[in-house]
C-alpha cells in the first residue's frame, strides 16, 4: 500500500472511530482498492474458506462479477410484510458509514434474497437455510469494464483503539491480498445420480389436472406450479466448478451462488430480472412462455414462430406483463414498454420477454419496489393471491429461495434483484433441483412436465460439471 493510500485510510478509521463515539454505536468503514485480476470467482478457491460465507454474482455479458467473503453484517429471517423495517436497519447501518476509494462506483454492498413464501410447510428440506438472509461481505471483489476493486470492511465500535483498528485492518487486507489465486482449478466432473421427482410423474399429473379444473377465464387465469428433483452429488461437487459452467453456457444469465455455512448452497443461473434501479431509473421485464431450441437455424426459426403465435403462451405472458404495470403505477413515472414481446434465447430455450422502464416517483429503495412486485404472477399465477393459496394447497414440497427474490443493493438503496429460477439447494450431499411452468387453460400435464424437464437440465448439468 503506497503512502497516499495509507493516509487516507487512517484518516478514514480516524474519522470513523470518532463517529462511533458520537453516536454510541458501531458504524461501518469500507476501503476499496484496484488489484489486478481478469476473473473474481477464484476469490472463492482457497481452502481454509468452505466453512465461511461464500457468494458469486455475475452476467458475463454485461462485463460485470462480484465474489464475496465472510460477513460483517447479517440480517435474516425478515419475511416480505416486515421487508422495510429490514430495510431501515440496514440502511442506517449503511449510511452512518464511510467508504474510502478511488472509484465512487465502487464500495460494499448487501446480498441476500427471501424464500417464496414465509410459510415452509411440513417440508424439512430448507429447515436449516434462513427464510430471508442479507449479508455484507467482509472481503468484496467488483469486477466491471474498467477493472477489478477490492473493499475490505469492517464495523468499528464506540470502545475501539484507532491505532489498533488501523493495524487490524491493514492485517486483514494484507490477509485477502496475499492470498488471492489468479487462476480457477479444473472444473470438477462428478458423478450424479437422478433419483427421485417431487412429485413423481402420476401425481403430478393429478395435480395439472386438479390445477385445470380451478382455472376459469375472468376468475382464475393462471397457476404455477413447481416441481422439486433430487440428485445424489457426493463430496466431490464444487459449487465454483458449477459456477464456471453456467457462466459460460448462459452469458445473458446472472449465475449466482449463495453458500452458508452448516446452512447449505443455493445457487443458479436466472433469466428474469425482477427489477433494476439505478439514480431514480428503474427496469422490470416480463417473462413468461417458452419453448425449446431448434437443432438448427430453421428449425429454431420455426420454433421462436411458434411461440410468437402460440395463443396459449401469448395469453401467459399478456397476464405477467399486465400484473407488473398494475403492481408499477403508483410507483413509477413515464412507463415504457413495447407493444408485442421480444424473444429471449438461451442454450435450451426459448421466452417471450418484454422489458419495462419508468421513473421512481418517491425517494426509495429498491427493497420498496421488491416488497411491491414480489411475487409476480410469473412465478405465482393470475390472480396472485387467489393462485398462491393453490400453490400453498398443491405443491407439497417447501420451494424456499426458489422463485423469490434475490439480489443486491448500496448504501444509496440501488441495486439489482432476480428472480431465483433454474435454481438448487445442495445441502448433505443432496441437489433439490427445481423448475416450475404457468397453468393455463390451454395447458396439459405432458407438456408442461416437458417444459419442467427442459428447466431442469442447465442446473444437473452444472452439478455433473458440464458432463450431462
């Protein structure tokens, strides 16, 4: 660390030691400094690290990565209805901070995400992952066009020495600076064993039919209904290897990783974006209705028509996109959209999306318009209340983080959620894999099983390490 940087970095712990007295409470400090580093995710190789708090964000086609460390704030178990209380707390915690830096854009940051419901049912699958969980890494690696930052924080107590502080924190950065691998490991092959559905494929059939026969045009549009697949992975599986994977095969996906100690590790690659806001600027999408890729141009050709003129998928998505402009008018200004949705193209799949803008007409945080939106009747159905009752009678097992929202956000309240789709919980050597699909009227059990297959297969393919 040169001299200039070291003097703003005591003067920075100087500061913010007075400021703890103050106010008689710890208050965080933040130091971001370049290193010289092409990827992030070998932050997250070292050893002595499986049993800290571990987390990836990326959207390779976007240029941008964040990899995670340990934690020196941890919010859990809010549920939606408290999620602005929650967001006070953090938020407080946040702004009496200081981060010092050469880049403005660059600083800590809060990740973490909520199950779909608060209500987990009988089901023990989660019983040991928070129902909502937001942390702020100790050790934040940013990678964007421009480079790779480091930010070393830390809360500084009322009772703390600034010269002892000051040697600690120079410890710790030494600590992540010495340490950090340049390079990823080979990509783990595992071998994976496919041995149960939840539910199997006769009750889930029951339960398309039992869905068909609520569904009713001007009453009950639509349902979701998910379905959960369990894959033996053996020690051998390496999240950071499914990381690679995914990234690579879905660039214009945010693959993300969310690894807690004893707890277990969450992780995926999602398409839909549940909301974006930046300085007052916020983007949504709607996501709904798919259909698989083409062997070849023109048979992918014939197939995006299909979709595009498919009455069934239309009217899936038209119910998503509606539901988000209502959910969106009290709280946005100038909406955009396009009038006939675009087609998203991924590895397997084909969606019709349509992205959506406007302008935040209050000063809030985007935990506000996540409180708002959330659940979308892309993951929960038309009416949204009427059609999570459904779910909550349906589906047996507990989805947990599946289809909630998952994100980030800064001490200014921007940030970015996802919804948590194409997703798994891998916990005792045991992958929960899950996918879900829109009930309409037009739907039939088969082919919505087939759509949950096509979901299914990014996330065993990333658990195998890309063998499958």
């Amino acid at each position: 660390m040169n001299l200039i940087k070291e003097k703003n970095m005591h003067n920075g712990i100087d500061e913010i030691c007075d400021r703890s007295r103050k106010h008689g409470k710890s208050i965080l400090f933040s130091y971001s400094f370049r290193f010289d580093v092409r990827d992030v995710l070998p932050l997250l190789t070292h050893p002595s690290d499986k049993n800290n708090y571990r987390l990836f964000w990326t959207q390779p086609s976007s240029g941008f990565a964040f990899a995670g460390l340990g934690s020196v704030i941890t919010i859990k178990d809010y549920d939606m209805s408290s999620i602005r209380k929650m967001k006070d707390e953090i938020m407080e915690s946040m702004r009496l901070g200081l981060s010092i830096g050469d880049n403005s854009l660059i600083g800590p940051r809060m990740f973490g995400g909520f199950s779909f419901n608060d209500d987990p049912g009988e089901d023990e699958t989660w019983n040991n992952f928070p129902r909502s969980q937001f942390l702020l890494p100790e050790c934040l690696a940013t990678l964007n066009d421009d480079g790779a930052w480091l930010t070393i924080s830390r809360l500084i107590n009322p009772d703390d020495a600034k010269d002892e502080v000051s040697r600690d924190f120079k410890k710790t950065i030494a600590y992540y600076e010495n340490r950090l691998p340049v390079t990823l490991p080979p990509i783990s092959r595992v071998s994976i064993d496919k041995y149960r559905d939840i539910p199997d494929k006769k009750n889930y059939d029951k339960i398309i039919f039992s869905v068909l026969n609520k569904i009713k045009p001007g009453n009950m549009e639509k349902v979701v209904i998910s379905r959960s697949h369990h894959v033996k992975v053996g020690k051998d599986f390496k999240v950071v290897s499914a990381m690679q994977v995914l990234r690579n095969a879905y660039p214009k996906c945010i693959t993300f990783c969310f690894s807690f100690p004893k707890e277990g590790v969450f992780f995926g690659s999602t398409p839909e974006r549940l909301v974006r806001l930046k300085n007052g600027f916020v983007q949504t999408e709607a996501l709904a209705g798919t259909i698989g890729r083409g062997n070849n141009m023109e048979e992918d050709r014939i197939l995006r028509d299909s979709l595009l003129f498919s009455h069934k998928e239309r009217e899936e998505h038209r119910y998503v996109l509606e539901q988000i402009l209502r959910k969106l008018q009290p709280n946005l200004e100038d909406i955009k959209y396009p009038s006939n949705p675009q087609i998203m193209k991924l590895k397997n799949v084909q969606h019709l999306h349509t992205p959506i803008s406007g302008n935040f007409n209050k000063d809030g945080n985007i935990l506000d318009l996540v409180a708002s939106l959330h659940p979308t009747s892309a993951v929960a159905g038309t009416p949204t209340q009427d059609a999570m009752k459904i779910i909550a009678k349906m589906e047996k097992h507990d989805r947990g983080w599946y289809s909630g929202p998952i994100g980030w956000f800064d001490e200014k309240g921007d940030g970015e959620f996802y919804v948590a789709l194409r997703s798994a919980l891998v916990k005792d050597e045991e992958a929960h894999v899950f996918a879900g699909g829109g009930i309409v009227a037009e739907s039939h059990p088969s082919k919505e099983w087939e759509e949950t297959e096509l979901k299914l297969q990014p996330i065993i393919s990333a658990l195998s390490g890309g063998q499958i």
